[in-house]
C-alpha cells in the first residue's frame, strides 16, 4: 500500500487508493509530522523537533513529550501502512528520519511537474507547456501547512513555503505564455485578471493580461491595466514598471493587429501517382492540329513544320 502525504494546503495523509485523506490527530503530531515531511528522508535532529514543536518555549518535559508525540505518530503510519511503518520512521543519531518514497509526497510531484514546465517553456514546446501545468496545478490545493499556525510561519518552514508558492506563481505564467503563443487571448483573460488581481504588484500577471486583452480587440481595458500597474509600483515599491511591461505597453501603443494563432502543420498525405504528365514540354503527336492552329497565327512555315516540331521536341527530352 502507498501511502500518499500532502503538504500543498492543509496537511493530508492518505493512502493510493483514493479514500478520503485519514486525521491525523493532535496539533503536536500534525506539527510533527510536517517538520519530518519538510526534511524528507533526511535525518531531523531531536533539537529541531523540539523547536517545531514548542518554539522558544521549549518545556523541561520535552524529551518525555517528544517520545509520546513520536509513539502516536508510528502508531498514525502503522494504520496506513501496516507493514512498513517501522521503516517509515527511523531512530537516527541525532534524531529521527522519515522516510518518502518518490512520488509519495505531493510537494515533490509538484515541484518535478514545475520542473518540466520549465524545460519545455525553454524549448518553446508550447503544447508540452500547457499539459504539464496542467498536470502541476490540481496537485495545489492552496497555501502550504495552511492549518499549522505558528510552526508555517517560523524561519524554515517558512522559506519553504515561500519556495512553493513561487514555483506555483511561475509555472501559471508560463502556461499564460503557451496560452497567448496559441493564440487563446480571449480565453485566458478572466484567470489573468483574477490573478492580476491577487497579486497586484507582480508584473508577470499584469504584462500577459495587458497583452492578452490588446490581442482581444480589447485596448482600452488593457491600457488601464498598464496604468493601475504603474501607480501600484509608484505608491507602494517607489518604482517603474520593469522592461517586459514596458514592452508590452509599446505594443499597445504601436495599435499592431492581433497575431493570428498559429496553424498546426498538417500531416501530408502521400501524392497519387500521376497517370499523365502533369506539365509536358511539347505538345506531340497532332502534327495536323498544329499546323492549322500556326496558320491561324500566321506562323505558319513550309510544309511538315509540325512533324519538324515533334521531331525536335523528341530530341529535347
């Protein structure tokens, strides 16, 4: 049985079978098992357990408290995975490691699915762009740790999320590339301007919603996006907007046409064998017709031009 840990929104453990995610009880244990989750196969110490657990107030019953809270966690894993959850936790000097096995944990799923995002948006694959971010996105199911106040908001954990909430922001701007390089302006305007929105001083959401919304016919709309930008930037970070906005505005302003999306090749089919020439280099064997027709023309020359004609054409080819 694979068991399957979510850190990507509220913390989840669950099997493969697609059950409903199992509690995981106790504020101690979830806070627990997070810290392990976030070091992975890698050794935590029982000092940094003891922070994670109770900050800067750490108890003189910590190592007792620590033992139970690690009792109630192998006993948490061995419901899930009955035969493997000795494995699962291990004793290491100096402290515990948890081990996840690849494709177990969906914070890595995610980020390998952002990884390829990445690769192929460098390849201009824009196809492939559009599948991965599809594959990446379900797989968030909001703000990493969303329900562990105060362990998420400490230094680690922290920078951890942060981490994760930016693979997310970038890969969606990747997707609204392939979005516009295929041509679908119209329909990524409402995402981009829900997400422009959310983020209103990322110039990533706004500079594609600017393009996306000139590409629809839409200029107005996409000049006042331009400008809600600027006083953003201006009021709030005492800056201009960066060289891609800029871009994009000179776009606008240039008034260029909307590209047309581009056409998928077509698979060429084998050509049917000609049964006649197609384009012939002489026309041959009606020595009378032509006669006649270079008589109407007043070309015509002494007595057997036409047999003449065909001879030397015969000869050409």
């Amino acid at each position: 049985m694979v068991v399957k840990f979510g850190l990507l929104g509220t913390l989840v453990l669950h099997d493969g079978d697609g059950t409903e995610p199992r509690p995981v009880g106790g504020p101690k244990v979830r806070v627990l098992l997070a810290a392990l989750l976030l070091q992975a196969n890698r050794t935590v110490s029982r000092d940094a357990l003891k922070e994670a657990l109770w900050g800067d107030a750490v108890p003189a019953s910590a190592d007792a408290a620590l033992a139970n809270h690690l009792t109630r966690l192998r006993r948490l894993l061995t419901t899930v995975d009955p035969e493997g959850s000795e494995e699962r936790l291990r004793t290491l000097a100096p402290g515990y490691q948890l081990l996840v096995r690849e494709g177990e944990l969906d914070a890595d799923v995610f980020e390998a699915r952002v990884r390829a995002v990445r690769r192929a948006h460098r390849r201009e694959d824009w196809e492939e762009v559009r599948r991965e971010a599809a594959l990446a996105m379900p797989l968030w199911r909001g703000t990493p740790l969303a329900d562990l106040a105060p362990f998420a908001d400490s230094e680690g954990p922290a920078l951890r999320v942060h981490q994760l909430a930016e693979a997310r922001l970038q890969a969606l701007e990747w997707s609204f590339d392939a979005e516009l390089r295929l041509g679908r302006h119209q329909e990524a305007v409402a995402a981009l301007s829900t997400l422009a929105a959310e983020h209103p001083l990322r110039e990533g959401f706004h500079q594609r919603l600017m393009l996306a919304l000139h590409r629809s016919g839409r200029q107005a709309d996409a000049f006042a996006v331009y400008h809600r930008l600027r006083r953003s930037l201006v009021d709030e970070l005492g800056t201009e907007p960066g060289d891609a906005v800029r871009r994009a505005h000179q776009e606008l302003l240039s008034g260029e046409p909307a590209p047309s999306p581009p056409v998928p090749a077509a698979r060429t089919a084998p050509r049917p064998p000609f049964q006649l020439p197609y384009d012939g280099d002489a026309f041959t064997g009606r020595a009378a017709e032509a006669a006649a027709i270079r008589r109407a023309l007043g070309l015509a020359g002494p007595e057997g031009a036409g047999e003449a004609d065909d001879r030397a054409a015969g000869r050409a080819r």
